[in-house]
C-alpha cells in the first residue's frame, strides 16, 4: 500500500494539482482584497454610501443599528452584503480564469494542416498532391 501511495504522489497531476490549488488560495485572497478594498467602496458610495459587508438583516426583530453589535449580542442575522461580495469575488475569479485558459488555448501550436502541393519529381514543379500526371513537364508520376 506504500509503494502504491507513493506512485500516486510521484505522478506529474497530483503535483500539478497542488500547486495550483495553493496558487488559487493565494489569488482568491487577492480577489478578496481587491474587491473589499477597491471595487466594492466606489460602488457603495454610488449607491449611497453603503458597505456592503455590513449589510444585513436582523431576524430578532431588536433593530441592531450594525452587524457588529448584532453578532455580540447574538442575534440571528442573514448577512446578504457578505452575499453579494462572495458573488463579486467568484464573478471576476471565474473571469481570469476564463482570459486565462482562452490564453493558453490561443498559444496551443495549432496541428499541421495536410500538404495540398508537392513537388514533381522530374521538373520539380509545385503541383496538387493528387496529380497522377505534371501539367508542366507532362510526365507521369509514380502513385
């Protein structure tokens, strides 16, 4: 059972899994802060002067004037605003991805396309591969 867990780790795709599951932690942290701290302010104050991250409702019914004093004192609260930041941050994560992989499809080499000329034997000649005969030296040409 050893050896086989140790085959299963030697292969390329497990490794390659891991490094991208860590590099994707690392650049959903950046997608946090980017949109906590840079789109998400610009859009509240268009909107009115709203955080969304202390959006929320409280379902006790005692009115909290914020989340944090809700959350002290235990109340039970929908927090929609951390909602719509959560969408935000998938939305632009699914986006680089999508940019990311239309780039590394884009700089795939594209596979050989079947040549559709050669060249005659006799006169040398470029002429259409399904040629049985030279239209310029008229000579037969082996199949």
């Amino acid at each position: 059972m050893w050896k086989e867990f140790r085959d299963f780790i030697k292969r390329g795709n497990v490794i390659d899994l891991a490094v991208a599951v860590i590099i994707g932690a690392a650049f959903g942290k950046i997608v946090t802060a980017l949109v906590d701290g840079v789109i998400m302010p610009p859009i509240g104050l268009v909107l009115g002067k709203v955080d969304f991250s202390e959006l929320f409702i409280d379902l006790s019914g005692k009115g909290y004037p914020t989340l944090a004093a809700a959350k002290v004192a235990g109340a039970p609260v929908i927090t929609y605003g951390a909602f719509l930041n959560t969408v935000i941050n998938f939305v632009i994560v699914a986006f680089v991805i999508f940019l990311i992989i239309k780039a590394v499809n884009r700089s795939k080499a594209k596979p050989d396309e079947a040549p559709t000329k050669k060249d005659c034997p006799l006169c040398f000649s470029s002429i259409p591969i399904k040629a049985i005969k030279c239209p310029q030296c008229t000579s037969e040409l082996p199949a």
